[in-house]
C-alpha cells in the first residue's frame, strides 16, 4: 500500500500544481527553474503534516461531503437551470426545483449532524478505564 502511494503521489499532485503554478510562477523571477521544485516540495510536505496530523480523516471527510457534494450535485444544477430557463420557466419547472432545493437543505442539515456527531465521536477525548 505504501509504495503505491509513493509512486502514484506525484501524479496525484500534478493537477493542483499545474492550476496554482502559475499564479505563483512571478514570485520566483531569477529562480523559476528551481522554484517549481521547491513549490513540489512544499506542498508534499504540507500534505504529510496534514496526514499525520489528523490520523484519522474519515469523519473530516464525511463533513466535506456532506457540505460539498450535497451542493455540487443537488443545489448547482438546479440553479443553474432555474437561471437560464428563467424566461420560459413552467409552473412544474419551479415546482421541481424547489423540490430539489427542499430535499438538499434536509441532506445538508441532517448530513451535517450526523458527520458532527461522528467527529465528537472520534475525536471527544473519551478515555477508558484501564489499570
């Protein structure tokens, strides 16, 4: 497991560096050639504080979702859709997606609850009684 991660790390990386690079590229004038590499070695080394930082990230990860994907995939859509048909929108159109919005508050609400309580969960401080 390890070494795959090892040796698929750097094309997992490539796309965030590749979308931030060139923002950043003007901050290293007279060392662009080296700047990348040290810009790598950056952000490999925040990602490895990060992970072993927060060992366990499964209930982190479960609040991302629950506040992300329910957007992107419920609220996203439906408002891009309301603001381009908004002319000719119909009576069922409206009806659907308040419907739709209906159902992301619920996912979102109850998603985020549930993801708190697992975090409280992991991370309360809980200790057992031992010797």
């Amino acid at each position: 497991m390890s070494l795959s991660v090892l040796f698929s790390f750097g094309l997992v990386f490539y796309v965030p560096i590749s979308i931030l690079w060139p923002m950043i590229r003007s901050k290293f004038n007279k060392m662009v050639r080296y700047g990348e590499a040290i810009f790598r070695f950056c952000g490999v080394i925040a990602t490895t504080i990060l992970a072993v930082s927060i060992p366990e990230m499964v209930p982190l990860l479960s609040l991302l979702a629950a506040l992300s994907m329910t957007t992107v995939m419920l609220l996203i859509p439906v408002v891009i859709e309301t603001a381009t048909k908004w002319e000719q929108a119909t009576r069922f159109l409206l009806v659907k997606n308040i419907g739709i919005t209906l159902i992301w508050i619920l996912l979102l609400i109850f998603g985020t609850i549930e993801s708190m309580l697992s975090i409280i969960k992991e991370y309360g401080g809980v200790k057992e009684k031992g010797c």
